[in-house]
C-alpha cells in the first residue's frame, strides 16, 4: 500500500501563488508516475499535472500550462505542484495520486493512478 498526503492548500487572491506537497510513504517505491487532479463543486474531477519518478517527465492539463509547475524530490518521496498567477476558476479540491508498477502513456486519465491522498482545498478570491 502506498499512503498520499497533501499539504499546502489554502486561500488566496487572484494572481497569486500557493505550493502543494504530496508526501508519499509506505510503498512508495512501487509507484512510477504521479499526478495531480482538481474537483470543483459540482464537477468532474480533472487532471492538472503529472511527473514520473525517473526522469522527471512531466505533462500538463491545457489550463495550467504555463502557471503551474509539477516537481518531486526522489529523496524526499515528495511531489510539488508550484500554482502561479492564481485565477478564481482554479478554485478546487486538488488531489494527489499515484500510478504503481510501470509509468503510463496516458498519464491524465484517473483510471491510470492506484492511490490517492484526501485532498487539499484551494480557494482562489476575486
């Protein structure tokens, strides 16, 4: 089993930054990619970022290119999702998630990821 952690989340202005950490334990080893997705009230969660353990490739949601950055520190079984230049419609509950044995081709779709943390809520004002 592989346990997620968020941390990070909060409130803030529009055009602001926040960092969201993901602590991975447990059989963290075991995982190859990680992602994160977002859930606002009354929608369907969605993919923002994801990174693979190896080599650090990363892809991103068409909304978030260019604003936010996903990183992790191998030592630290930590992943980051750096969120710049906030908007109001970033406003979610953001989740981590991780993908166990060999890393995917189609690393945006939910069904790829084996694990997910609770979530941490951003709340971005106008």
């Amino acid at each position: 089993q592989v346990q997620l952690v968020e941390s990070g989340g909060g409130l803030v202005q529009a055009g602001g930054s926040l960092r969201l950490s993901c602590a991975a334990s447990g059989r963290a080893f075991s995982t190859s990619l990680m992602g994160w997705f977002r859930q606002a009230p009354g929608k369907e969660r969605e993919f923002v970022a994801a990174v693979t353990w190896s080599y650090g490739s990363t892809s991103y949601a068409n909304s978030v290119l260019g604003r936010f950055t996903i990183s992790r520190d191998n030592a630290k079984n930590t992943v980051y999702l750096q969120m710049n230049s906030l908007k109001p419609e970033d406003t979610a509950v953001y989740y981590c998630a991780a993908r166990r044995g060999l890393s995917s081709a189609t690393p945006a779709k939910r069904y790829e990821y084996d694990y997910w943390g609770q979530g941490t809520q951003v709340t971005v004002s106008s």
